[in-house]
C-alpha cells in the first residue's frame, strides 16, 4: 500500500512556537515589525500643492483617513477635487460621494487639470434618497473592493440616518450619525491601509457649546471616532481675500488659511499653510510657490522688483542652462540677471507659468531647505 506524501507545512517563525500556532489558526495576523514597516514603507504619498505639502511632510499618505474641516466655502471642496487631479495623474480612480447635491460646473471646470470623464459620482437620485446608511456601506465598498482609489465624501456632515429621513421633520430625534461613523471606521480601519486607499472625509464646523472659556468658538462636527481615525487632520481656520494689485485691484480668488493638526505622511503637528486659491484654477501652484521662495529668498524682492537669485546661483544646472540657451541669453552676468529680473509679482507669475521647468525647480529647491 503506497503512501501519499503530504506537503511539509513551512513555519513562519521558526523557534516562536506560540506565534506559529496563532498564525496556523487565524492566518498571517502576526507579522515582524520589519513587515510592518515595509509595508507602511510602500505606501505612496500624493502631493497636494507646494505650501500644503510642506506642512504635510510631503503630501497625503495612501491608506489613511483625511479630515477637512472649515466653514461653509472655504476652500475644502476646492482642495478636495485639486488633489484628486493629482491623483488622476497618477492612474488613480476618484469616487465622489455628494452627499450634499450641491456640484455645479465651477466644481469641475474650476479645477485645472481634473479630468471630470474620470470622475465617478455617487449621489441621491429622484428614484432614491440615500440615507447615511446608504453612503456608508457604499463607501466601505469601493474601499474593500476598488484597491488603490481615492473617495472623497462631501461631506459628512450632510449624511442623514434613515431614522432621520423617516417620518416628517420633527423634533426629538436622537442625532445617529456620530455613532454610524463610530461603527463604520472601525470597521474600514484595517482595509483601509491593506488597500492604499486614501479617503478624504469633509466636515463643517459647529458653534463649540462645551462652555468652557478655554475652548475653541468652533470645532467640527461628526463626532470623536471621526478625529480619532484621522491619520491627516487638517484645519481652515480663516480665509482671506486675494486681490491684484493687493489692497485695490479686482477680487481674485481667496487665501485658504490651513492648520495641519496631524500628518501621517510626517508633517510637523500645527503646522500651518498658506494655500492660494484662484477662481477658474483652484490652488494656484505657481503663486505658492513664489510666496514661499519670497519667504526663504530663492526670490529676492527689492521694492517692486523681484530677483530669481536662485537660478542665478545655479547657472551650472541642465534647467537654467537650457533656459538661457532657448532665449538667447549671453553669459555675461548683467544680461542674466537681467533676464531674471522682473517688475511686480504678476510679471514674475507670468514668466513661471510660461516656464513650468523653471517653477519645478524652484520647488525643488524650496524642498531642500525642509
């Protein structure tokens, strides 16, 4: 009678008897902290814009929960979609969970770069109202099932329990939501990182009624599992006009006024940022980055004139050396920095956008200051 050999099962730990038999019974659940690490270490992180990415520790990390929280327009939508053509240009797939039914064409049109073909909507239809129940479980399943995607759900806030929807509008209604988030992040937490799915979760803020007086006015809303799942935990605390020329000229677009609270892609907790966004564009990557090479003098300014001091303490680099040689530019000092060398911030915005090699490397430099 011949015997059939069996395969000689291989033991994940090769003297941790306890661990091997954990593993045997539930699966590979027992991992090294190298693994660990490895794993978290190949997570990618999506940039958002220059001055948000360097109060984020370099942009939004894959596998995590991003929370935007601020008053009604401020900048949170706008920030949202701008960073999901970030994602789109690196073949992600964007769901947006419109809670709210308030898109319009600016949401789309006023996005440079967002691809809005690529762009799936999930929404309320005149067929179906979706309670938070609804969008909920939907959400939980493109994250358990389209790996590698970004959702972005505005907001949350607006999700109503279908004991809410029930019945006319009444008083005496417990608010269920908090406690539908509770149970919903814990249940996506570990799928969430396993997946590298990014889920951006915009919420509004509320009148802060604890009373006591050393509390914030405002915080947000949605409950606390919401800020305890947020491995990013970012803050508009107040916005600002943008106006050209500054102090007179027409009505621009607005200056977004971000605290980072926390920032799993290693950003500094508190950080702050400020994030220029234009009407028609969205963030305006190429104003923040001259606001922030003003700040660490890569531009010089002198009155209204503004210097590119970085280009010309780098002439031996490939990107200044083509530039000079596409213009005709001789090598002689004054013509370089002549060339360099413009009158108001808006002609100096003007010659960055029509050179995009030379804004990228003056954000590369700003990056190396960090």
């Amino acid at each position: 009678m011949s015997r059939t050999k069996t395969k000689k099962r291989t033991s994940k730990f090769d003297t941790d008897l306890v661990s091997n038999s954990i593993v045997s019974k539930y699966g590979d659940v027992v991992r090294s902290g190298t693994e660990v690490l490895e794993a978290i270490n190949s997570l990618q992180v999506v940039g958002v814009s220059p001055a948000l990415d360097i109060a984020l520790g370099g942009g939004l990390r894959e596998g995590s929960v991003v929370v935007m929280t601020g008053d009604p327009k401020s900048g949170k939508t706008t920030t949202a979609l701008h960073f999901a053509s970030k994602c789109q240009a690196k073949s992600k797939r964007v769901i947006y969970v419109n809670t709210e039914g308030r898109l319009s064409r600016q949401n789309f049109d006023g996005i440079k770069g967002l691809q809005s073909d690529n762009i799936l909507v999930v929404e309320s239809t005149d067929d179906k109202i979706l309670s938070a129940e609804d969008f909920l479980n939907i959400i939980e399943y493109y994250i358990n099932n389209d790996p590698g995607c970004l959702i972005i759900a505005d907001s949350l806030s607006n999700m109503v329990p279908q004991v809410e929807l029930d019945g006319e509008v009444r008083t005496g209604v417990r608010n269920a939501l908090p406690r539908l988030l509770s149970m919903f992040f814990k249940r996506i937490s570990g799928t969430l990182m396993k997946n590298k799915t990014i889920l951006i979760a915009v919420t509004h803020n509320i009148a802060n009624t604890g009373g006591s007086p050393y509390s914030p006015s405002k915080m947000a809303d949605c409950g606390n599992m919401l800020q305890y799942q947020a491995g990013t935990n970012m803050v508009i605390t107040h916005r600002g006009k943008w106006q050209v020329p500054k102090d007179s000229g027409p009505h621009v677009g607005q200056i977004a006024n971000w605290n980072i609270k926390t920032s799993c892609a290693g950003g500094i907790p508190n950080s702050t940022a400020e994030s220029w966004i234009r009407y028609g564009v969205g963030i305006d990557e190429t104003q923040e980055v001259v606001q922030i090479a003003c700040e660490f003098r890569l531009i010089k300014t002198a009155g209204a004139w503004y210097t590119i001091q970085c280009a010309i303490d780098n002439l031996e680099d490939p990107v200044i050396q083509k530039l000079l040689k596409d213009n005709n530019i001789s090598e002689k000092p004054d013509d370089i920095e002549r060339f360099f060398k413009f009158q108001g911030a808006n002609n100096t915005l003007e010659f960055l956008n029509d050179n995009p090699d030379m804004s990228q490397f003056i954000y590369d430099k700003i990056k190396e200051l960090f």
